[in-house]
C-alpha cells in the first residue's frame, strides 16, 4: 500500500484523502495480505477494461457499487442482506479496507469485491450499462468554497456513473452537510441523464426502508444532526432529459 496518491493530467492529486491512519493491527495486517488480494476487482495502477468474473454481477446478478465505504458498515450489512446481489465496494482508505475485510470473514460473504484506491480510477473500466444501484453516503464535504471541486459527487461523476449504469439505475447519496446536499441536487438539475426521485420532504428527510446506517452518518446523528438523504434515478437511454 505505499502508492501514490493518483494524479490527473495536469499533475493534481485526484484524491485528497488519507491512505492510512494507524499501523494495521497483525490480524487485520493478514486479511490485507491474504484475503484483499482474492477481492480486488482490478489493479489500479492498470486503465484496461474490467471484465466480470463470469457469476459476478450482470447478466445473471444484480451489481451495486458503494463509493467511499469508509469501515465498510454499510456495504457488509447490504451483502449480507442481499447474497444474490454483487456489491463492489471502492475505498483507498486501507485501514477501512482492512475493517471490511473482517466484517466479510466474519459474516462469510461470498458476493464483494473490492477497488483500494481513487474511484475515478475504476468507473471508466467498468462495463456500461451493468451497474443498478450506487451509494455515495456521507462524502467528504469540502465545505471551503475552494475546495468545493475536490467533492465526489460533481457532473463528471454523475456523467462516469450514467456510462456504467443501468436504465432506471438509482444513485443513493447521503450528507449531513446541507450545502453539499443542496450541491448534490444544483449537479443532477444541470445533468441529463439523473432526476431526483423526491415526491415530498419525507423521501429526502428520513432514510429508505431497511437502511443500514454507516459511522459518519451515526456520529451525526448523535450531534444531532439531520441528514438528508437524496435519491436519484438514471433515465432510459434516448429518453430526454
Ligand atoms: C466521510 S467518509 C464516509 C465513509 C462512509 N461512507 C460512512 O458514511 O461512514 C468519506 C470516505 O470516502 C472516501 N473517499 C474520498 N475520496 C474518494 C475517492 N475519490 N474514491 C473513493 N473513495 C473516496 C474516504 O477515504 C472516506 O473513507
């Protein structure tokens, strides 16, 4: 894990975040060591086209794809929910990584597969059109106006997530930051291919049937804080916007 941090054209970091906190401790050391390397869904360091594990999401499973797991809470409690549906989830933080890691030895999930490292250096391999659900719960917020284009949820995402995925495919997004939600929903009215599925407050002020929460989104709660939860769905193909 001593990559650097990936870089874009112009020789800026992509990520902004934290590889590592901690030193992992010997038990999580070995599920990096040993049960990371039979997860990873591709190399980051390549830009070839991922192709499926035949049995792994689509034609025959459902794909879903969660974005910054932080500890992975979320996207075990999904697996193990949910065994006839393939999650990958995507987080360069390896001491998350490494507490997914334990939750799926734990748990005995057979359906995750994992991306260590900057999601924007996967959702252009992906294949198109295979992936039904994506979560991106409680971002980073950036809340300094000029740090605001270093959040993940932006129309260059919204436009790398239309690409891989499905018609009707929902994008499942969570803040406590009211600014970064109000951002959240200004990117998907200029997008094309997303529409906020909200009817009224109460679709976007509680969580969906059978939520499983995540640590940030607890800790913010605890502060008493309300999170907005804000959901969106891909339009058809040829549909207009
Ligand atoms: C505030 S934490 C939230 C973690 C988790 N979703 C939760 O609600 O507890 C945001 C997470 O997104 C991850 N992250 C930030 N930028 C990312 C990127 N470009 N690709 C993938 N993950 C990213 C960070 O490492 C961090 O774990």
């Amino acid at each position: 894990m001593s990559r650097d941090m990936p870089k874009d054209p112009s020789g800026k970091p992509m990520w902004y975040g934290r590889r590592r906190t901690h030193k992992l401790r010997p038990g999580r050391q070995r599920l990096v060591d040993d049960l990371l390397p039979r997860l990873l869904i591709a190399d980051p360091a390549k830009d070839a086209p991922i192709t499926l594990d035949p049995g792994f999401g689509p034609p025959d499973r459902e794909l879903r794809l969660e974005i910054g797991f932080g500890a992975g809470e979320h996207l075990s409690g999904e697996a193990a929910a949910s065994p006839n549906v393939d999650f990958i989830g995507c987080e360069p933080f390896i001491n998350g990584v490494a507490a997914l890691l334990a939750d799926v030895e734990r748990l005995d999930l057979k359906n995750i597969r994992v991306f260590d490292d900057d999601v924007r250096l996967l959702l252009g391999r992906l294949p198109e059109n295979t992936v039904s659900v994506v979560y991106i719960l409680f971002p980073d917020p950036w809340p300094k106006a000029r740090h605001n284009r270093r959040r993940i949820f932006q129309y260059e995402t919204l436009d790398m997530l239309a690409r891989i995925a499905r018609d009707g495919a929902l994008l499942q997004f969570a803040s406590d930051h009211m600014d970064y939600a109000a951002w959240a929903l200004a990117e998907v009215r200029r997008h094309p291919d997303w529409v906020w599925t909200a009817r009224g407050p109460a679709d976007w002020r509680n969580p969906p049937e059978g939520w499983v929460s995540t640590r940030y989104e607890a800790k913010a709660v605890r502060k008493g804080d309300k999170p907005a939860y804000l959901a969106f769905r891909r339009r058809a193909r040829g549909q207009a916007g």
